[in-house]
C-alpha cells in the first residue's frame, strides 16, 4: 500500500549545532534502514528548500504513523500525506 | 533530471461524455508511450480525487514543458512542479 | 482500514432540477447499499452545508478510490481524504 | 448532539520531556473517562501528523467547549469544530 | 443554542433579473418568518458585500441545517458555522 | 454604529500562570465594564476555541480601535473587524 | 468617516462588449459624481491589474453599502473594505 | 510615483516596555519627518488592528525601499505593496 | 524602473479554437514589438504551466499599467506585479 | 538552465547584531562570487520586503539545491522555486 508523504523541516534556530548533528545522523541511519527493508521506496530531495517527497510502501495507516513518528526530525516536521493507488493509465500492475 | 507533477483534472460539467471519453483515451496513449520510452516513471491515482502524482525524468525543463502541453487533458489541469534531486539519505545513487 | 472522507457538493446552477434528482437519488441508492455492506460505516450532514463528513472501512485505498468514483455526485463533489489508525489513547481496539 | 472536531497538537520544542509525558499522561486519562461516559464518542489518529479526529456526542456546545478546554493539551492545540446531524442517505436513525 | 452564521451570496450573472427578484423576494419573506418566530435573532449586512452576519437560535445542529437549507438563496450561497456558548466574561446570563 | 469583531487569543507558552492570570482578570473587568455602558453589546464563547465572536457599538472606527487595544489581552490576539450595517431583510428597524 | 476599499473587477468572459463598455460608462459617470461630492476620496488603479484602491469618506457603514451596492460593476466585484481611523503617527488632525 | 503600502506590526511578546517604547518613538520621529517632506502622503490606522494602511509618493521603488527599511520598525513589520496609477474614472489630474 | 510580472493565462474552455488562436497570435506580435523596444526585458515560460514570469522595464506605473492591459490575453490572465529594485549584493550597477 | 528563486528573509529577534551582520557579509561574499561565475545570473530585491527575485543558471536540480543551501542565510529563507523554459513569444534564443 502506497503512500506519497511530503516532509518540510524546520529546525529551531536555537537548537544547538552539536543536537541537530545529532538528530540528522539518527535520521539517516533509520532512513537508510528503511529504505533497506523496503518501505521507504522512495526519498527525493525538493531542490532549493529543506524538504523531502517519499513513497512508503506499508501494511496499513498504522503502519506508516508509526515509520513517521519514529523519524528523529518528527517532532520539526510539517507532513502531508496522501494515500496513492494504482492509475488507470499505467501500464505497470505494481508501479512502486 | 526528476520533476514531481501533481495533476488535478477538472473537466467541464457541460462537456459531452463522447468528447471526454475521446479524450481521456488519447490521454491514456499518450500516458502509456511516455511511460514505455521512460520519460513518465511513475504515475499514481491520488485515492478519492481526480488526481495523479508522478515522476517525471526528463533532460531539462523544457522537455518536461512539451510532454505536459501535449497532454490532451493539459487544458482541464491544475498542475503544480517540484523539481527533485538525490536526498542525501537516499540509499540509492539514482533512485528514479 | 479507516479513511475520514469530506465531500462538498456544488451543483452546476444550470442544471435542470430533475437531472439533480436523478443524481441525488441513485446516489441515496449507492450510499445506502454502501453502508449496509459495512464499507460506509458513518455517515454525517455538516450543518449548514451541502456537505458531509464521512468514515469509511475498506480494504485499501485502491477500493476507497473505487467506491468513491462511482458516486453519481461524485464529478461535482470536492473531496478531501485522510487515512486514520488507532489513537493510543482510545479505549476501543477497533473504533469504528 | 454531534460534533467532529479535529485537533492539532504543537508541543513547543523547549518543552522539557518530563513536563510533555506528564502532560500527555494526564491526557490520556482524561481522554479515556470521556469515552467511557460516551461523550467522546470517536477518536482516531490521521496517519502521520500529531493529530487526531474525533467525534463528541454532547448535549450543548457549552459542554463541548468545557469538555476541550478542560483537556491538558489544549493550550497546545490548533482546534476546528463541525456541527453535524442526520444525514438524510444515511440508512441509521441515530448514527453515533 | 446559539450559532453565528455567515452567508455569501453570489448569484450567477446569467440569472435573469426576474427570477432573481423572485428568488430575494421568497428569501426576504422566509427571514421575516423566521426572525418573528424567534431562530433568526439577529441579521446584518456586512458593508460594501453582498453578505450577512447572523446569530440563530435553534434546539440543535439538525434544525440549523434544515432552516439554512429552506432559505431561496441557499444554493447560491457560501455559508461558514460556528457554534457559540456564554463567554465567560458576559455579564449577560443568556445573551442572544 | 455596529461592528463584528472576531478575537482569536494566543498566549506565549512561556507566559507565568500568574501573569496569564491577572491580565484574564483585568480583560474581564473592562469587558464588564464596556459591556454595561452599552458598547459591547454581545459577547460570545466561539465553542472548542480560545476565541470570541463580539458586537460592539461605537460611534466612530476610532472609538472602537481605542476600545480594542485597551484590552490587556489585545498584544496576544488576532482580530478581524467586519462594519455591519441595517440589513434590507431585518424586521427590526435598529437590530442591536 | 474613512473607509479603505479594494475592487476587483471580473467580467463574465461572455459579456457582449456593448453591454460592458455601457457598465463601464455608467461606472464612470457614477464614480466621478461620487468624487465630485467628496465621498469617494481617493481613487487609484492598481497597475497590471483590473483593480483600484478607494478612500471613501462616509457619514456611518450603511452610506458605505448603498454607495458600493450602486455601482453598476458591483455584481462582478470582488470587495474588501478595512475601517480607517486616525494614526497617532499622523501629522495631520484629518487626513483625508 | 505612488505606491501603498500595508504594514502589520508583531512586536515579540519578551521585548522589553522601554525597549518597545523606543522604538515607537523613533518610528513616529521619522514617519513626521517623511510626511512633512511629503513621501509618505498618507497614513491611516486599520480600525482594531497593529497595523496601517499608507500611501507612499517617492520617485523610484528603489527610494520606497530605503524608506521602508530604514522604519525602526521594520524588523517586526509585515509589508505589503502595491504600485498605483492614476484611475481613468478619477477626476484628479494627480490625485495624491 | 524593474517589474517582476507573472501571468498565469486561463483561456474558457468554450472559446472556439480560431479566436485562441488569433488572440494568441496578437499576443507574440505585441510581445515580440515590446521585446524589441526593450521594455519587456526577459521572458520565461514556466515549466509545465500556461504561464510566464517576465521583467518589464518602464519609466513608471502607469505605463506597465498600460502595457499589460493592452495585451490581447490580459482579460484571461491572472497577474501578480513586484516592483524591483537594485541588490545590494548584486555586482551589477545596473541589472536588467 | 534556469530558475526562478524567490527568498523571504526572516532573521530570529533575537539573534544579537554582530551575528546577524557577519551572516549577511558571508552571503554577500558568496552571492558575489556566484554571480561572477554566472550561476546567479540575476539578482533583484524586492521594494519595501526583505527578500529578493532570483535567476539561477545551473546544470541540474541538485546544483541548484546545493548552492542555495550553501548560503549563510539558509537556515532562515523561505523558498519558493520555479523550473523555467523558453517562452514560444521570445525573441531571444537563449534569454539569460
């Protein structure tokens, strides 16, 4: 089950530089994990801002909140999610 | 070079239903001819709405421009574009 | 699996009162028989407005995109969708 | 008498961790006694944002008010409120 | 109970004059009704648009909505709700 | 001379209990006291929202401007200000 | 008394250009006799746009509306109207 | 050349009274100055709101610019502006 | 004097294809004459919009003004309008 | 290839003057040298706004990402991008 979710990041400006140093190489890591397993298809950078556009590949919307909110930068993002299913006019049967 | 297109359709309540379905069947060809030669790599219904995200690889901007002018449904569509790069987490080198 | 759907309703002001009578009753047939299959679990009018909030169980959205596409209202309906999942702090295992 | 209401929920960065647990475990507890004494009929989380949906079954909108306001988190909250009632397709007499 | 109601009217330019004498005629004498029976406490116009500012007086959310959807120039309208209750700094025990 | 004014309050989560507790205090009294000289003429609770829905009635824009920043909660609000005037349609001549 | 008025101006597509320039005309004549009399201020168009900015000067928000409403091009206006006062920065006792 | 200008003020709620205090002096210091040399032609207060609406007369957007940001208030201001031209209905030769 | 103008073109849907075309013809012939006398600086098409963003250069207001609302397109364009100005990081003295 | 950057600037309140200073003569320094190299070919402010309208001529997206991040002033732009192309009304091959 598809989902396209978008991710805008905004770091407190206070934030200390060692904390979101920190925080980013969480994020990695747990980003690098699940695009491993599979779930995390897909993860663009939108060039010019601090945002990503992602394709998940869940189970269920259980599963997908709970891959969002265990992001380290969870708590700095503003997320839009949007559930995709297959187009009519694709000409794949599985497009992920 | 990636670009993410979202597409939302409106057609006309006063359109005829044969001039419509001519051109949703042209769009679906020219949809299914831009996917085969890989220049539209993936196309999904957004669930409940008349709408489709999609991945587009194209050489530059304009060719981007020409494929969605040339669209049959181009006229009926509210179309936003977000040009995309590699994220730095992404575990792969080119991920299209 | 639970989706929230909100739909706006705008008939074209030109169209003639028994085509509107038309669409509104197959659609009170559809929404009906949608309902007691369980898929359209509630159902609620938004005071006021020509407009409803409802929760729908399918079984992805592929099948939440399928039903609501062929509402007859459906081409002059504005639909917002969200996918929902079990609170943590609701006291139900399955709230629906 | 039902309402949707739908809470956004922005905990400010520097809030120490102690104060946002205590916070959201008196929430919680709170959450839990009114939907055993079934005024808060529905509450779902929307998949990938700290935010939830919900339905509120009360007799007024000065006990919905005295219900939210009461709640821990809601000097945290972006709050919306939907008057609902009977739809007129809907195939139940008093969907709660 | 209490609900502050706002109304935008926009009819459509092709509307003949007649009927849309018709159509604020019936209107004006249905508010006129239903301002002397009491649920219609207060109406004003908002300067310089074709708009109004109203409090309703109603026993529920259901009422609201079938007087709203009676008014001539409903489906012509663009209408907001909100739910009031006494303020706590009212020195008015039941101002409507 | 009628206006609607809709007051949204924000107040800094960081703002002492006490603090935040004399300026309500203080807000209270001089509400009371433009209540009963007759130029708030209504004041309601917008249900579910730290929020009011008022009339005041003034003589002039600018009485009505020193009315509303005299409020110690004014720096925390958002405020909209609507002129109202006779509407053709009420049955009262001077609708207060 | 001051008002600040913003109007946008859209004509229907299919408005005969006899019909609009007979509108315009009358507009005109209107907005000049309403200049010459002093309560239309002040009157500039916005460039690149079929738009002006206004500073009418009216004895209460009523004068407003009937002046407004009277405007051969107020059907396909969009309005907003902000009330003026005084500035404390101003140099002037009455600016208008 | 004329230009409007909307400013909306925020200052931050922890700025100090004095510190705030002077910075309304110095902005109402320099705003005389700009009237009496004529640039800044008009200043009104937006009825209930931190904010003005101006009307500014300098020979370039260039000096509009350095005139704006030079304000003490700058920092704290939300500006808006919009380039005006003489309006074919106006029945000023150069209406400032 | 600099202008940033962007202009997203809306044509109805029911114009026949003859009159798009010869407006669309007129459009080029008008662009191309300003282009050459210089005060339509630069010309871009957005990608994947029916739209431009372009700099004019002009002696004032009023003559964008009039430039924009003689092209034959300007009843079927939305316009937003920013007057530029000199950088201070630019390295030019004189960016056009 | 190019495209259109459009930066708001908002600098925290607090953030003392020494630092705020030597931000902005590190992005000067960069924004200069981007310029010579003819990557930010254009670069005009905005009249009355902290912000600026930017050309950028880069070979791909991710050259664009990485120069605007690079700039000192990142962390606290908003960011808005558009892809552009050639315009068919042109008269330059090659519009930079």
């Amino acid at each position: 089950m598809l989902f396209q979710v978008t991710m805008n990041v905004q770091l407190p400006p206070a934030m200390p530089g060692a904390e979101a140093d920190q925080l980013k190489l969480r994020e990695k890591e747990l980003a690098a994990e699940l695009q491993r397993d599979g779930r995390w298809r897909h993860l663009w950078r939108v060039a010019g801002r601090y945002a990503n556009v992602s394709i998940f590949d869940v189970s269920c919307p259980a599963e997908l909140h709970e891959l969002l909110t265990s992001l380290p930068l969870f708590p700095y993002m503003e997320i839009s999610v949007a559930a995709l299913c297959r187009h009519p006019s694709s000409i794949h049967d599985d497009d992920r």
